[in-house]
C-alpha cells in the first residue's frame, strides 16, 4: 500500500504548495479529539496502541530537532486568527509515527472479545522486533529523515518530513511491511489504514467558524512555511516503540514492552 520512494516525494511535495493550503483549509473540520469542557478544549479518551519514535519529553539524540519544532508551534499559535482554531498538542508529546496500531472502538472492541488482547499485542510485537533486529546488517547507516514543511490535515496541523535518501525511506517501509503482513498481528485485527505519510502532528482544529477567513489562513501558513524551510536540524530515526495513549497527548509505555533499535 506504501508508495514507491519517488511517488512519496512527490506527493508530500504537493502537499506544503500554497494551493493545497488553499484547498485543505477549505475542508478543514473540528477535531473530536479535542472537546470544550467548562470553557477549555480538553482532550477526549481515544485510546490505542502505535509503533512511534520515543516522545520529545523523553528523547535526547533529537533535541535540537524537538526545540526547533516547539518555536515553530509558538509562531503557529500567535497566527492572528481565533484562539480556539488550533489546540496545540504538548510538546513534550512530539513524536513520529511508524506504524498506527489499534485505537479507539476498534481497540475497545478488542479488549471486551479478548481480555488477553493487551498481552498478546505486546508479544506479537515483541516477536516481530526480535526477527526484524536478527535480520538487519550490522553497522547500518543513520536513518535521516528531515523537515519538507507544514501540511494541512483535514482535523489537524503537523509538519511532514522526507528521507534524505531512498535507503531511509526504504528501511521505514520495509519496517511497516513487517508490520503490517505478519500473520499473528493481522490475526488480532491489525490492519494498514493509511499510506504513510511520515509526519509530527503540531495540533488539532478547535472551533472552524463560519466566519472565518479561509483565504488568509492559507496565506498566512504558506509565509510561516516559507520562512521555516531552512536550517532544521535533521531527525534521527533511531529508535521505535510500542506506546500505549489514552488519548492524543500523552503516550506512554512500561519498562519491559518491546522496542527496537535501528
């Protein structure tokens, strides 16, 4: 399902162009993920499992990555637009993900017609890691992804990356592939939703208006994008997890759950 390298380069390319702002904030829509409660968004339950690179709160080998992107959230929020379009997500949350799991009905679903789902999940990754780590050459190079530029999502707003190179990109997807074809996995209802779109999610729409003004939104994302686009640092995918979220602003796991290092 994955794209080739070049069709991903390609079609990520499209997406930071200021006509795909123009056309993505015209679909823009309210996250469920965020809900007004007593006059403040506050996160929703959505629980579930990913395969995601540790959390910024608890990441050191890509800090300068994660302090660069946390100033780009801060321009992001000042934007002059209202205050409740865009929940921010709490940087110490920044993460990319490799490969969605489970989550919300599908995930609570599981555990009422299997109270060993959690266990088994955890195993099952736990294999996989151990057979993907035995089959990689030793001494590998650095996997390198690194910032193309913001990108508009229907319920949401991250920043995309890029590999450096086709052998970046090609370990991830061989990665996923692992994932995603392992019969055991599949067997527990794990299923590939998505072509990847390598991504770190900044934060999600509050409350779209009627009002607003669409059109100088997408001018002023397209400006904010034009003046990021150089000196980010490079993000070093070194490491992947099992994490556990109860909903999207924290990501947790315990000290025996499986993770693989690249």
């Amino acid at each position: 399902m994955d794209d080739n390298y070049q069709t991903y380069l390609n079609r990520v390319a499209r997406m930071t162009l200021p006509e795909a702002y123009r056309s993505q904030i015209q679909h823009i829509q309210e996250s469920a993920k965020f809900q007004l409660q007593s006059g403040s968004r506050q996160a929703a339950p959505f629980p579930g499992y990913s395969l995601i690179t540790p959390p910024a709160g608890e990441e050191a080998k890509n800090a300068p990555f994660h302090t660069q992107l946390q100033a780009y959230q801060q321009e992001l929020l000042q934007l002059p637009v209202n205050s409740d379009l865009i929940v921010p997500v709490p940087p110490a949350s920044f993460h990319l993900t490799l490969a969605d799991l489970i989550w919300d009905s599908a995930y609570r679903h599981a555990c009422e017609e299997n109270p060993e789902f959690e266990q088994e999940l955890r195993l099952c990754c736990a294999e996989i890691f151990q057979q993907y780590q035995q089959s990689m050459t030793n001494g590998a190079n650095p996997i390198q992804w690194q910032m193309l530029g913001l990108i508009v999502m229907p319920r949401a707003v991250g920043i995309c990356l890029v590999p450096k190179d086709e052998r970046c990109y090609e370990q991830i997807i061989q990665f996923r592939r692992t994932i995603y074809q392992n019969p055991k996995l599949m067997a527990l209802g794990i299923e590939q939703h998505y072509h990847f779109t390598a991504h770190v999610t900044l934060g999600y729409f509050g409350e779209v208006s009627s009002d607003l003004d669409r059109t100088n939104l997408s001018t002023m994302l397209s400006q904010l994008n034009q003046q990021w686009l150089l000196n980010f640092p490079e993000f070093l995918i070194h490491r992947v997890e099992l994490r556990k979220f109860d909903d999207m602003t924290h990501y947790y796991r315990e000290p025996d759950w499986p993770s693989l290092e690249f």
